[in-house]
C-alpha cells in the first residue's frame, strides 16, 4: 500500500515559499485544495505566471526530505531553504 504524505506538511513548506517570495515583492497564493500548490505571478505581467508545487522524496542518503517542484516535473530546490528557492524563481520569472 502506498504511503501518503500529510498535506498539512505540504501545505507548510509552501507558505514558508510564499513568504519568502512576497518579501521580493512576487505575490503568491498558496491553494490548500488537495494537493495544495503555490501560485506566483509577476506584478504588471500576470500572463508571467507559475504554480509549484511540494513532493516528499527520499534524499542520496536515504532519508525522507521534502523538495519545492516546477510545474513541468523538475525539481526546483529543497525546502530547507525557501529563500534560494524564491531566488531561482524570481531568476525564471524574469527572464520570460
């Protein structure tokens, strides 16, 4: 039987993401419907847009570790540390 991740965890590591972006002036909404997902856009450009997501995932040692993940699939940086994470999506962002 396949083990499933509380979302409130999920849903943790996303407003801490949305925090770290909205002190660069990126708005972002966290949607807590199942699974929760972090919407991002930039101001005066809302066709610049982006959801990320959380997934759980074992580390190269073995341990569970949560990671922030762009919406085609890719992971985007691990949750420990929202602020570079907020950093490579600004980076995305304004390079469209």
């Amino acid at each position: 039987m396949k083990r499933v991740a509380p979302d409130h965890a999920r849903t943790y590591h996303l407003h801490r993401l949305a925090t770290a972006l909205d002190s660069r002036g990126l708005p972002a909404t966290v949607k807590t419907t199942y699974p929760a997902a972090l919407h991002v856009f930039m101001p005066g450009a809302t066709m610049l847009a982006e959801s990320i997501d959380c997934i759980p995932a074992n580390d190269p040692e073995g341990r569970l570790r949560w990671y922030y993940r762009w919406s085609w699939g890719e992971v985007l940086h691990d949750t420990e540390d929202p602020s570079a994470a907020a950093e490579k999506i600004m980076e995305v962002l304004a390079a469209r």
